[in-house]
C-alpha cells in the first residue's frame, strides 16, 4: 500500500485539478466509497493527499484543466507545507525565464528536480550582475514542483500572471489586508492627466507597480517606489523590470510617513493609490513634521497626509495625481487643510469615478490632480470638477454609445466598466481646461471650473457631484414638453414590440425527469475542429503617442459592456495591435471573460459585429456551421451553471472558455434549439429596450415637475377617476 504523500490540497483545488465545480467534488465524496478520505485539516476545511487524488481522478479517466496559473497556486502551496522558501523568493525565477524562449523553459523543465535547482540558483545569481535593479532581489532554493509550475506560467501566460500569483500567495500567508490592485486602465487614466513633459514619477505606495508601469508607458524614464509589505515592494521592483526594462527604477521597502525611502528627492510627478482610512499613519509622532505646509492633518484624515507628501517631494510646478476616497473631499475634520489646499492653488482638479471601477468596488473613488505653487507663479481662479459617475448614469439612460452598465447592480454582482468612454470623457474636459482655465465652460451635469472663492465656504466641499449639479429651472419648458412626448412615443411602440415577443407560443414541458444529454468541453470541440477558440491579448505598446493618429481609421472593439448591454462595439482601439487582434465575423460567438451583473455573458456575433476588433476581455467561438449551430451554442453557453462551472478567481471571476461545456445533438435539433434562444435574445433585448426607455420617461417627468417646467395633466376621466366613482 503506498504511503501518503506529505502534499494536501482543499476541496476547491481538487475542483480546479479536474475541471470541475465546487458541488460535483462534494457529490464524488458522497457517492464514491473509493473517493480518498480526508488526511488533515479540519472537518469543515478536509484536506486530501494529493497522490491519492491523482490516482483517483486517473483511475476515472479525469485529466487535468487547470489552467497554468492554478497549477502555479497549487504547487507554492505544497511548496509552503514542505517548510521551503515563500513565494517571494521565486521571483528571480519570473525574471529568467521571462528572457528564455518557449523552447528553453520547455527543456528546463524537463531537467531532474536536483538539476533544475541548482540550474535556477545559478541562473539568479547572474541577475544582480547582468539586470540594472536586480541587486536587491534574492533567490532561495525551491523544489522541483513548484519551478516547473512557474516555468509553465511564464511559458504559457507570461511572466506577469506568475509574479500575481507569486506575489498573491505571499499576501495571504502575511495575512496583509487593505491591499487594492489599481486597475490598469485606472493607471492609465492617472498617468494620461499627466504632462508629457513628466520624466521622473514616485509612487510612495507602490503596491503592485501598476501606477508607475503606466507612467513608463507614458514616457517617465526615471521611477522611484516605496511600499510598507515587502512582498509588494519586491513584486513591483521585479514587474517594473519586466514592463519598464528600459527605464531607471528603485524600489524600497518601508512607512513613506513615518520612514521616507526618499528624503530630498523631488520629483517631476507623483502618482499614487495610498491606503485609505488608517488611524495609525503616525499623527502624534509627525505632528511637527516640515510636510505639513497646509496644516495638521487631523488623526481620522490620513488621506490628506498622503496628500502633502506627495506635494513635497515634486519640484515647484510638479504635478501629483492621486486616487482617493470621497470622504477625502468632504470630511468636516479636514475642512481647514482642504480649504489651504484649494487657496493656495494647490488643487487643479477632482474627478468622480463610478462606483466599481476599482477596489472597494462598493465606493466610488476619486481622482485628485494636484499642482505645487510656484513662488511667483500665476494665480489659479478655478478648480475643475468632472462627475464621471454622473456622466456615465446620463448616458445609461440615453442610450449612448459607449456608456457603461457598471453602476447596474444586484447585489454585489456589476458588469464591467466601458473605460475607453470614461476616460476619453475626462480627458477632453482635462485638456480643455487645462489650455485655458479661466474659459472653460464645461458641461452641465458632467464638468465645471468652479472659482476659487466659491469653494472657500464653511465646508468646502469638493465633492464632483455637488459641483456639477444641473439646475431644472435652466430648461427650456417647450423643450422638456417635446422630449416628453417623444419619449413617450418610443416607449409605446417599444412597449408593443415587447408584446409581441412575449406573445409566442409553443413552450412545452419535456415531462418528467427532465432531459439530459451527453456533453463536450469546449476544448475537446476545438481539438476535433467543432470550433475554433480565440481572444485577443492587450498590447500596452500599441497605445497612440499624443498628437499621433492611425495611418487609417481603425475598426471599433467589442467589449464585454457591450455584450451585457446588448450595443454595437464601442470600444476605444488604441490599446490594442490591429495587425495581431481578432476581427469579428457574423456568426462568431460572444462571451465575456468576467463575470458579474445581470446582462447575458454570450452573444451571437450580427452584421454590426462584423468586422470590428475583439476586446481583451471577450472570448471568441467560432463555430464550425457544418456541425455547430451559432445561436445554439450561444445559448447553452450563457447557462448560469454552465457560467459557474467554467468560472475561476475569488473576488474578480474570469471565465476559462475551454471548459464551458456544450451538449451533443445532431445539427437539425441544434437549430431547433438555437431558434429557441433566437427569441429569448430578442425578448430580453426589448425588454431591456423597453426599461431604459420608461427610466428616461420617469425621470424626464419627474425632473420637470419638480424644476417647474411642467405641471400635471387636468384632471379627467381615466383609471384613477373610474376606480373612484
């Protein structure tokens, strides 16, 4: 009888060793004697010899999906129970086998365990004399196991999906808390309202390094980073050098507030995500600290110490951007340092993001752009506020291109955010202003330079809504009375279509039990030639210069936002490579990579589809027509369960397409089928039409009662006056 093996994994790795959901493990506990008994954990939590589970899926024919990315999450746990080195000390390892070819890692990771070792420790050792910024990051040997899964990572994903698994592992076993990753195209947004003068950026809470890879992006050549973990500390040194090796970066360990890594340096620019809400940033200690040039922040506004920090250490006329919560702006304790912010002229702008556009997903963050008074400098009159939250809510209700459905909730489930719209927007308000403050118009609802004096209230609130609000009473009465009757037009005609897609009948019942049928995955579809699997890849390289244009007016891209909201492709094409991006096709079927809101997640490709680029957060199935009917496909794939089991991640779920799973029929009951979910689509998308349009209705009334515009219709027989008679 073999003995066990001293690697155990939970329930929830064993479902991503097999391919299979959470549930279908606990059935094969229930309903197989043979399945392997706990050996360890608790009775809540069991956890299972890896061999024994192995040799049980094997005996079942079960081989493995997992992606190598959980392969890699697997390995360093089992790495850890074996008392080796953390994840961290694997980073080295993302360096070297990101400068290998596909080939190489393939014949490292054929080399015997003893090998393999001593191969990385040599390999890593090299990095301090041959990698500028290297010096600082140290390897410890690992076993065989956990560097073949991250030579595979490396391999098959890059090497920045193993240094966030590396680095997500470290987190956990350091039970950090509080650590957000800032969303790239947030970073991008952040670094894009920088000049592009700006060559030299520091980022005090580093994190991840997201925000200083988009600084490289953008044109900085000298980054400087300081975080307070370790982990993200040596996590971001090791990502600059993949995503920036061109540039000059230093990254240090340690407080920014309490101990500078870089006391002196200033900079061009200061980019940065800080912690929010910490009582213990070290108000008594710092209470007479030299940064402090706009007052004292109180102990509850931690924000606004981040905020003269990152003043201090740009040279006069340097610019600080920072991500913030919107309490910042609001705050009665911090009413005196934001009043001293905005006098001087400190403060140039505060822009509003919708809820869930970064981590807490539940709290709509804030941009602050901030600029350090130069002695003699001119005076600045006005602050720009852009409700970008706002601007996204007004053009959900009309209907507009590009809008995004993020702030569409159940739940905690939301769909994903149309960056490519938010930030055009709150590029174009930025650049206007900043040409020519003092004759900005703006626009009502979405942007306003508001004067100085006029903030330097008792609250001095800087809070973009508040700003920006539209007043009714500026409506053209006639003008609301028309939208009004024109709204109304469109709804009853919508409200008559939704009818008569309601209005088919046919639905019967299969009786009892329900029917079930033999099923694919939809790699072993592809594999036999059923479909075809594709999905388009980001390329950061591929964003415009400023002032630079396209040799030829590129195709629009298809997003995920798209896909819920049921729109034409309305994604920005700027970060993504034309000559290597999927082209869509009619026919092609749609899936959204992340799951979350209440839209459908696959669609069926149409005449507006056609040609445009597939977005990096979509999946594309083309199906042979031969043997695959499109609709039917669409249709069994945007099942929930099916959705679920396909579906992989703990706070952002990502769907992993080859392990959707599609029933086998012949074609001619496909198209039965598909023809099914042909009306189901159209039902659902005049019912969608259909709400939008009683929204905007409900709101234009409301609005203009309120405001005065309007007033009630005269009294007269109807519903109302026949149920009381």
């Amino acid at each position: 009888m073999p003995q066990p093996s001293a690697a155990h994994v939970t329930a929830a790795e064993i479902s991503r060793i097999a391919g299979v959901t959470r549930a279908t493990v606990s059935n094969w506990r229930r309903r197989h004697l043979d399945f392997p008994a706990p050996s360890g954990g608790t009775e809540t939590s069991p956890l299972y010899d890896l061999e024994a589970v192995q040799a049980w899926l094997a005996s079942r024919g079960h081989t493995t999906t997992a992606n190598p990315r959980e392969e890699l999450r697997t390995a360093l746990r089992l790495h850890a129970q074996g008392g080796t080195a953390g994840g961290t000390a694997l980073l080295p390892i993302v360096l070297v086998a990101s400068r290998r070819t596909p080939d190489d890692l393939t014949a490292l990771m054929e080399l015997a365990d003893a090998d393999l070792a001593a191969r990385a420790a040599v390999e890593a050792a090299a990095l301090a004399d041959t990698v500028p910024g290297a010096e600082g990051i140290r390897f410890e040997p690992a076993d065989g196991a956990a560097l073949r899964a991250l030579l595979r990572c490396v391999r098959d994903e890059g090497g920045r999906a193993a240094l966030g698994v590396l680095a997500e592992r470290e987190l956990e076993d350091s039970a950090a808390s509080g650590t957000y990753l800032t969303p790239t195209p947030l970073a991008d947004l952040a670094a894009r309202l920088l000049p592009r003068t700006v060559v030299r950026v520091l980022d005090p809470a580093c994190g991840s390094g997201t925000l200083l890879e988009a600084a490289a992006r953008h044109g900085a050549t000298g980054l400087y980073g300081q975080d307070t973990l370790p982990v993200q500390a040596q996590r971001s040194a090791v990502g600059l050098l993949l995503a920036a090796p061109d540039t000059e970066s230093t990254v240090r360990g340690g407080d920014s507030l309490r101990t500078d890594a870089f006391p002196g340096l200033t900079v061009d620019a200061v980019l940065c995500n800080p912690p929010y809400g910490d009582r213990d940033w070290g108000h008594d200690e710092l209470a007479y600290d030299p940064r402090w040039a706009y007052g004292v922040p109180p102990r509850a506004e931690s924000e606004l110490a981040w905020v003269q920090h990152a003043l201090a250490h740009v040279t006069p006329g340097g610019w600080v951007v920072l991500i913030l919560p919107p309490a910042t702006a609001s705050r009665a304790s911090g009413r005196k340092v934001r009043a001293e912010l905005v006098r001087s002229g400190a403060v140039r702008a505060v822009v509003a993001l919708p809820a869930g556009a970064a981590p807490p997903l539940h709290v709509g963050l804030q941009i602050w752009v901030l600029q350090r008074p130069e002695p003699g400098g001119a005076e600045r009159k006005s602050v720009l506020f852009v409700d970008a939250a706002g601007a996204v809510e007004e053009a959900a209700a009309n209907g507009e291109p590009g809008r995004s459905a993020t702030t569409t909730r159940t739940g905690s489930a939301r769909t994903p955010l149309d960056w490519g719209a938010l930030s055009a927007r709150t590029l174009a308000h930025w650049e206007v202003f900043i040409a020519a403050p003092d004759a900005f118009t703006g626009r009502p609802g979405a942007a306003r330079a508001v004067p100085v004096v006029d903030l330097l209230d008792d609250l001095v609130d800087l809070t973009p809504a508040r700003q920006v609000r539209i007043s009714r009473t500026n409506i053209d009465p006639a003008e609301l009375a028309a939208r009004a009757a024109t709204g109304r037009r469109e709804l009853t005609e919508t409200a008559e279509s939704l009818v008569r897609a309601v209005d088919r009948t046919g639905w019967t019942a299969v009786g009892s039990p329900a029917r079930e049928w033999r099923t694919a995955t939809a790699s072993d579809l592809a594999r036999g030639g059923a479909l075809t699997l594709l999905r388009t890849v980001p390329d950061p390289k591929a964003l415009r210069a400023e002032g630079g244009a396209p040799s030829s007016p590129l195709p629009p891209v298809l997003t995920g936002a798209d896909i819920t909201r049921g729109t034409a492709p309305s994604g920005d094409p700027g970060g993504l490579r034309a000559e290597t991006a999927s082209v869509i096709a009619a026919g092609d079927v749609l899936v959204r990579a992340v799951v979350g809101g209440t839209g459908p997640m696959a669609r069926v490709a149409d005449e507006r589809d056609e040609g445009a680029l597939l977005g990096p957060h979509v999946h594309l199935l083309r199906p042979d027509p031969a043997r695959l009917d499109p609709w039917f496909l669409a249709g069994f794939l945007d099942s929930e369960d099916n959705i679920a089991g396909a579906s992989t991640g703990s706070t952002v779920l990502q769907v992993t397409p080859g392990r959707l799973r599609i029933p086998l029929m012949p074609l001619d009951e496909q198209r039965r089928y598909g023809e099914a979910f042909r009306r189901v689509h159209a039902l659902r998308a005049e019912a969608r039409k259909a709400t939008q349009l009683a929204e905007e209705m409900a709101g234009l009334l409301a609005g203009g009662l309120t405001g005065g515009a309007l007033i009630p219709p005269p009294p007269g027989p109807g519903p109302s006056s026949a149920d009381s008679a």
